[in-house]
C-alpha cells in the first residue's frame, strides 16, 4: 500500500478547507445572500479537488512504479484504473 509523500502541504490544505467549511455554516447561520454562499462552496470543492489530484497524483506515481517493476501483474494497473474512474466521479 503506498503512502502520501510530503503530507505538509497537503494538510495545511485540508486545514484551509476546513476552515472554508466553518465559514459557510457561519454563512448560513448568518443568513448571507445564496449567491455568495453557493460561491463559496464551488471555491471549497475545487479546494478539495485539488487536494484529491494531489493525492491521486502520488497513488499515481506509486502504482505506475510498481506495475513497471511488476508487468506481469495487472492487479496494480486494474486498481489504478479503478481508483482514477472513482475519482473522476
């Protein structure tokens, strides 16, 4: 099983998005225009977004690496093309 390489960025990310989320409850419970809300929750999805191409990035490079080393065995190769086709959902 692989592991995220460089966890920093991608947990100061997450904090950011967390935060983002705080936000938009507060928003809510504010009664702030629909606009502005729906707004900020695109900005939150794309974060996350982001943050999931990063980490699909990283499983990426470590199932390639591993398929290479391993030809023979396609379960790496099938579980990366289950992975991206989640992800793409």
């Amino acid at each position: 099983m692989d592991e995220i390489k460089n966890i920093d960025p991608i947990i100061k990310r997450l904090r950011r998005i967390e935060g983002q989320i705080k936000g938009i409850q507060n928003m809510i419970h504010e009664g702030k225009y629909c606009k502005d809300i729906l707004i900020q929750i695109a900005a939150s999805r794309a974060a996350l977004n982001k943050v999931g191409g990063l980490i699909l990035e990283n499983h990426m490079k470590d199932c390639v690496k591993g398929y290479l080393e391993n030809k023979e065995d396609d379960k790496v190769l099938d579980e990366l093309i289950d992975t991206m086709i989640r992800y793409t959902k």
